[in-house]
C-alpha cells in the first residue's frame, strides 16, 4: 500500500469504481487477459492465478496439503483463501457461481 495519499479518499473510490466497471465491462477472455497483462507485473498475475486455484480446490473439499502438492501455493496463502471463502465479501462464491454458468 502507499504510505502516502495523492488522491482524496472521494477520488480513490471513483477510481476503484471506474476500475471494477471497467473490468466488468470486458466482454472476452481475450479482452480480459490483454488487460490484466498490461494493469498486472507478471508475478500479480501469478498470485491471481494460484490464488484462483486455490479456490476451485478448496470447493472441492481438498485439505491443505493436497492443494499445495498440486499446485504449489504456500499454506499460509491457502489458508488466506480459505477464510475469504468462508468468511469474506462473498466475492469468491459470486465469481463461482458466475464461473458456473
């Protein structure tokens, strides 16, 4: 996080809404990936991505273990996870269900 602001807290949040609009609005993968690749260094990209599978592992009733021997993610990042999953903003059961459709 920065240790200073340039923005007001109002302009912070425009900007934080114009982005997940602006995300939102992408209408292919294609779209989505040139995006992510040109906001995002590639290790950013990299925590999402494992991250992301970390989710649809869990769901899958895996335990901790078996989800780091496939994919390498670390336990602590596993168990971060694991409690946005269950007592987070609802956004990874939203994206799966989304995903689901």
């Amino acid at each position: 996080m920065k240790d200073y602001r340039i923005l007001s807290s109002r302009q912070e949040t425009t900007a934080e809404n114009d982005l997940y609009s602006t995300i939102a609005s992408l209408e292919t993968v294609s779209d989505c990936r040139a995006f992510f690749q040109d906001l995002c260094t590639p290790a950013e990209l990299e925590a999402m991505k494992d991250r992301w599978a970390v989710v649809r592992l869990l769901v899958q009733d895996l335990t901790y273990r078996q989800i780091h021997d496939r994919t390498g993610v670390s336990m602590t990042t596993i168990g971060r996870v694991a409690r946005c999953l269950t007592s987070g903003s609802n956004g990874y059961a939203n994206a799966l269900r989304q995903a689901e459709k």
